[in-house]
C-alpha cells in the first residue's frame, strides 16, 4: 500500500534571542493507511515540535522548517504549500489532537459552538441544526454524560478530561485520513481512556485512519500501535514494531526508556529508577552521539561522531555505535521486562 | 499514623454549580474524609467526578455550597489575615493544566521567584540561586529561567508548576495530575524528589491521579471517587488487591500493561448501561445505573460509606 505521509529529512528550529534552538534534527518516517505509530521519548525531545510541523501548526512562534525537509501528504508537500491549500488538510485531511486542551479551545465559546464550527468549515451544505445534532453525537461517542446540556459550556466549565474528550470529538468530527493525537488520554481515568482508544481503533478498521501517536504511557503504546519511534534530543534514536521494540530493543536510551517502567512488586515508597544525568543541549549542533553523556555504554568514539542510523531489519532500526560491526559486543540489561535475552 | 495531627478535615462537603434551566452540576456531594501530617491522601476516580473541585476548596478557591474544610482544627473562613498569609505559604497547588496557570508574559525565573518575593525576603542573588536550585530539582537546566511558558514542551511546562509550588517550602501540597505530562523516568524523578521531601520535611499531599500505580506507589491511603461521591477509602495496598466496591473493581481492572502480547483494553471490566451526569444523578446509588449486582435498593437509597473492617470504607448495599 502506498505511504499516505511521508516526512523526510524534516527539521525545525526556533530562531530564540539566545540562539537556535535546534528542536527537530533530520527526521524522516512514513506512514501507511490504517497504521498506528507512536512517537515516544523524554519530556522535551521533539515529539510535539516534530508533529505540530506536519500541519505547520506554530501560530506566531519563531519556528522554521529548515530548507530541505520534505512533508509529503499524498504526494503534496506540506512544507511548501500555500496557506489556503494548507488549510484544506487541516481537520479533513489529518486532525489534530493537542496536548494541551486549555490552549487549543477558544475559551469566549461554548464547546457546542467550537464543534460545530470545526464541522461547518469543511461540510459547508450542512445545516446549523444538523451540525448541532452531530456535535450532540460526538460527545456521545467520546463518553460525555449529557451531551445536550454539555454543549452550553464553557471550557473552563468542564473537567480536564472532559475537555480533552471535546478536542478529540473536534478532531474525529471531520473523519480525517490522518490522526495526529498528541497524550490525548493523559487527563482520562483507565476505563474512560480504555472507551476512547476502542472509539479510535473503530474508526481505523471502519474508515482505515492513520494515527500518529504521542505518548508517555507505553502501556497505551504497546497496545494500541503497530510501529514505535523512539525521539531522543530531536532525532530517532529506534525505531521498529511494537514486538520488535519490546521483544529486541538495541539502542541503551531505548533500554533505559523501558527501564524505567515501574516494576511490579515494588514496595510503596521505594526508589523508582529514573536516567542518570542532564537532558540534552538542544543548542548545541550535531556532532556527537546526543545520548552519550548519560550512556552506560558510551565509547570514546560516541563523543566523536554522531551514529548513522543501521537497519536490523526492513522496519527495525537504530542510531547507535555499538551496532557498528567492529564495536564490542555488549549485553542489554537483564531487567527488561520483555526483552528475550539468551 | 493514629498519634499524627490532623491538617485537612473536609466535612460533608458539597460543592453545586449552577447550570442552564435552574438545573445544577453535583460536582461533589457529600465528601467527608481527613488528612493527617505526613501521609499522602490518593484522590482517583472517574473523569468528571469532582477530584479537581474537592482540592479546590481544600485550598479555598472554591467555597463549598455546603459542609466545611477544617485547616489544623479551624474552618478557613475564619482565618485571620496572619493566619491566611501563613494558610497561602504553606498550603500549595500542582495545576492539572499546566499551561493555563502559567502567566504568559512572565519567564519561567519570575514565575519560580513570585511566591519567594511574597513570602521570604530574600535579595535578588539569593532568589536567582533559589530559582536555579528549584530548576535543578525537577530536571531542568538553569537557562531555562529566562524562558517563556510558550517557549516549553508540555513536560517541562508541567515541571514549572511543581518548581513553583515547591519554592515556597510549603507543608501541604494539592497536586492535580501532577505527573501525567511527563515520561516515565522524569515521573520517577518526581516522585522519588516528592517522597524524599516527605520523609525529611513531613510533607502531606493529597495526590490526584489517574495513573494508578503510581498512585499506589506514593500514598498511604486512597479514595476513590464516582460521580461526586466517595465510594470507597482504604489502605493503597488493600485497594489495589482487594477492591470491594463494583467501580473500583471496573477501574482497577483496567490498568495499562506495557506487553505487546496482552491486551488490557479489550481485557478490562466493562461498564456497561447508561453514564448518568452530575446533572441528574440516579437517586439511590449513583453507580446503580452500571452495576451489575445491582437490586430495587439500591436504585432507591443511597448506600453510606460504612467500615467493614478497620480503615477500609466502602458505600455499596451489596457489600
Ligand atoms: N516556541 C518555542 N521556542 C523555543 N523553544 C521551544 C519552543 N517550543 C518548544 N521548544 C523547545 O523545543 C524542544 C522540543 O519541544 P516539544 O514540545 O516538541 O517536546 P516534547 O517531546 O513534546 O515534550 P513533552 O513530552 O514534554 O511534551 C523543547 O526542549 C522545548 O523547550
Ligand atoms: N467552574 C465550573 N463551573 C461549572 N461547572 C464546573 C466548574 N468546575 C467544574 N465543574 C463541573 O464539576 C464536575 C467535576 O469537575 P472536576 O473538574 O472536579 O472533575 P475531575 O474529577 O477533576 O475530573 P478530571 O479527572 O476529568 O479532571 C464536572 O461535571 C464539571 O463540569
Ligand atoms: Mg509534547
Ligand atoms: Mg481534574
């Protein structure tokens, strides 16, 4: 099947009064029709920046795509598209939805009102009426009790989960191909979450929707994707399918990642492991192995070179010098959970 | 724990909105529960239930349509206006929404520095070390004092309103979802800072979380919460393993478990039947609508929060 989204060599700076900020460095992946990839990766790396690019979603900020990066929907290059062609995509072509619920709802609308708006623009024959009842449906379908009454509210009138589950209701309103859902459950409880994430996987086998996914719960990750790409100081470190991560991960700041999923029977109060060290400099250009100095692992030539991404197999790769054939061997730690280790 | 002071009680509390038609939002009905110095309360339920509200009039900001918050024995309203300066030091807030409380045209260093100008006198060298130290704690490098909110991730933003809050060497903190941003080695790191807090300072938090483990692994005692009702309040081991409330059973059972070869989605508990609102809640219990043992009473009288053993509460008739 043919890629529905390609991105290639994208990258994207803010252009700050201390520098540049180098957020996403030379990031390429694809994604297929009815597939789910998950991006995952410590607070800060890239993964909000890298997916906000896809739609140029960054408002007044003083983000760049840097010359060369390519952003290939159908075909057609997001990067270089006119604002109007843009707008066209957003909502029908590939929705969105945000981090952060406050920011991205209007805050002087009621919710109805937002909903409604989000299914005028892009379904221009139907009727207020109509688009009332449908946005009544949404909200319904996202689990929200009331759904006729809901729509009156204000956001600030809502529960933060309450107003996470609008902004998915605004996003699947206009059955998009893509679905960029950047932590859109992190406000929900376990069963409403579980209710959501059955909702989105009905629309993949109903409608073949793709999903691009930003979590930091890899119980959600390990279930509900197919492919994982691990971001590390704004460039993929990993990335390969969920069995392969989970099954053979390669790349230490993977390890690491894994690592720290608190272990079962641990007692209340222990010490949970967490990474050694400082997060990346994210000023600093490219050229060593940005995980090196927190790396277990690390070889003098980490700090020298910055590692090429290796292919293990047509989906799992990784950028790392211990796959360098002449690198020592080293084992991966015993304490992965799902890891096979010989 | 039995000979450690009491810092919040919250005594049947209520809390209503008003809402279109002369209806009202029953966000919270009827909450009684106490903390003691040195614990940490787990708040968990479903969204919408009324956990934000409730450590909002903890704090005051809401005040309660009726029943009362007791601060070390007084209801804060009649706190004077020394009492009150030392209530807002040493009672602290972690937002859910980490953005919306952020000031947008403040720096992150002005943000940190706020509670310290208010609170301490200290000169201008002194706050810079204090806002690098707070900076330092919860994983972020100094530069990031001269940021703005915008300018950061949604972690590091969250990050920022847990350095602020802690700024100020407050004794109680409410945290709102305080790690639910972040990944989960920085969630480590938090949690290992707040429990290290705890056991040093004697810190007490009520903590609001829907990540259960995490919830378990910090407090002592747990309440869940459905639909503005505490249905249930234990031990956070007994919780865990032995849930009697058919709502906590259902929660509970729906846990992530990061194994590509399980499914814990299609494996939970579901709930089926109709979700009633805060706006019409069932008469008797709120629940009945989902439950599965459910009978005549309890769609006609609401089940009390009762001890069936010691320490462990449960409001359910078929217990
Ligand atoms: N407007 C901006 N100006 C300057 N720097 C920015 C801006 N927006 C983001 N950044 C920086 O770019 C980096 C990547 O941010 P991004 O929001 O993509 O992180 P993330 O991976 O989504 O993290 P999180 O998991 O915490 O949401 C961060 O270090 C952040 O501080
Ligand atoms: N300012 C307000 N005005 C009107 N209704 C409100 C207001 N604040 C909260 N509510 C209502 O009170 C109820 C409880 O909300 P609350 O924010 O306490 O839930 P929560 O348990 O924190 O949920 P979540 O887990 O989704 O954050 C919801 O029905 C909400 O719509
Ligand atoms: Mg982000
Ligand atoms: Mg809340």
């Amino acid at each position: 099947m043919d890629n529905i989204l390609e991105v290639k060599n994208l990258s994207v700076s803010f252009m700050s009064y201390i520098g540049e900020i180098r957020a996403v460095r030379d990031v390429s992946f694809s994604l297929k029709p009815g597939e789910t990839l998950a991006i995952v990766g410590e607070s800060g790396c890239g993964k909000t920046v890298t997916v906000k690019a896809l739609m140029r979603l960054f408002g007044n900020s003083a983000a760049v795509i840097k010359e060369g990066s390519q952003i290939l929907f159908r075909g057609q290059d997001i990067a270089k598209m006119k604002k109007t062609d843009l707008y066209n995509i957003r909502g029908s072509g590939i929705g969105m939805i945000f981090q952060d619920p406050m920011t991205s709802l209007n805050p002087t609308m009621n919710v109805g009102d937002q909903i409604v708006e989000g299914i005028r623009t892009h379904d221009q024959k139907i009727s207020r009426r109509d688009a009332i009842a449908r946005a009544v449906k949404l909200l319904e379908l996202v689990g929200i009790p009331s759904p006729e009454e809901r729509i009156k509210n204000y956001p600030h009138q809502l529960s933060g989960g309450m107003r996470q589950r609008v902004m998915i209701a605004i996003a699947i309103a206009c059955s998009p191909d893509i679905i960029i859902a950047d932590e859109p459950t992190t406000a929900l409880d376990v069963t409403i979450q579980a209710q959501v994430l059955e909702l989105l996987r009905e629309l993949k086998d109903k409608l073949n929707t793709a999903f691009i996914l930003v979590t930091h719960d890899l119980g959600i990750v390990f279930d509900f994707s197919d492919r994982i790409q691990v971001m590390y100081a704004g460039r993929i470190v990993e990335r390969g399918t969920k069995h392969e991560i989970y099954k053979n991960p390669v790349h230490p700041y993977t390890w690491a990642l894994l690592n720290s999923i608190p272990r079962r029977g641990l007692q209340s109060k222990d010490e949970l492991y967490s990474i050694k060290g400082t997060p990346p400099d994210l000023m600093l250009p490219l050229e060593s192995c940005p995980f090196a100095p927190r790396c277990d692992y690390a070889m003098p030539i980490c700090k020298a070179r910055a590692p090429q991404e290796i292919a293990l197999s047509d989906t799992h790769g990784a950028a790392c010098w211990l796959l360098h054939s002449m690198a020592p061997k080293v084992e991966r730690p015993g304490t992965l959970r799902g890891a096979d280790n010989e | 724990m039995s000979e450690n002071k009491v810092i919040f009680e919250a005594k049947n509390l209520k809390k209503y909105f008003p809402a279109s038609g002369g209806k009202m939002v029953r966000a919270v009905d009827d909450v009684s529960f106490s903390i003691s110095e040195g614990e940490t309360f787990g708040l968990v339920g479903e969204s919408g239930c009324g956990k934000t509200t409730c450590g909002r009039m903890l704090l005051g900001v809401y005040p309660p349509t009726e029943g009362e918050v007791l601060y070390r024995g007084r209801g804060l309203g009649t706190l004077d206006r020394h009492e009150r300066m030392d209530f807002c030091k040493n009672v602290q807030m972690i937002f859910q929404d980490p953005y919306a409380c952020l000031d947008p045209r403040m720096s992150i260093g002005s943000i940190i520095a706020e509670g310290l100008h208010v609170h301490f006198r200290l000169n201008q060298e002194e706050t810079m070390k204090r806002v690098k130290e707070q900076l330092d704690r919860v994983g972020l490098t100094s530069d990031y004092a001269s940021r703005f909110p915008h300018e950061l991730s949604g972690g590091q933003r969250q990050r920022v309103g847990i350095a602020r809050a802690l700024a100020v060497e407050p004794r109680f903190i409410v945290c709102d979802e305080p790690i639910a941003a972040l990944d989960v080695s920085i969630q480590a790191q938090i949690v290992n800072l707040m429990i290290q807090l705890q056991r040093e300072l004697k810190l007490t938090y009520l903590f609001i979380s829907h990540d259960l483990s995490m919830v378990r692994h910090i407090s002592d005692r747990i309440g869940v919460m459905y639909l503005g009702s505490l249905v249930e309040l234990a031990g956070n081991v007994v919780i865990h393993e032995k849930p009697l409330h058919p709502y906590t059973q259902a929660l509970f059972s729906a846990i992530p478990i990061a194994d590509p070869d399980h499914s814990w989605i299609s494996d939970r508990i579901r709930l089926e039947g109709e979700i009633p609102s805060p706006l019409s809640a069932p008469p008797g219990c709120k629940f009945s609508s989902r439950c599965r043992m459910c009978t005549e009473e309890c769609r006609k009288s609401p089940p009390p929060l009762r001890e069936v053993e010691p320490g462990h509460f449960v409001a359910c008739h078929r217990v």
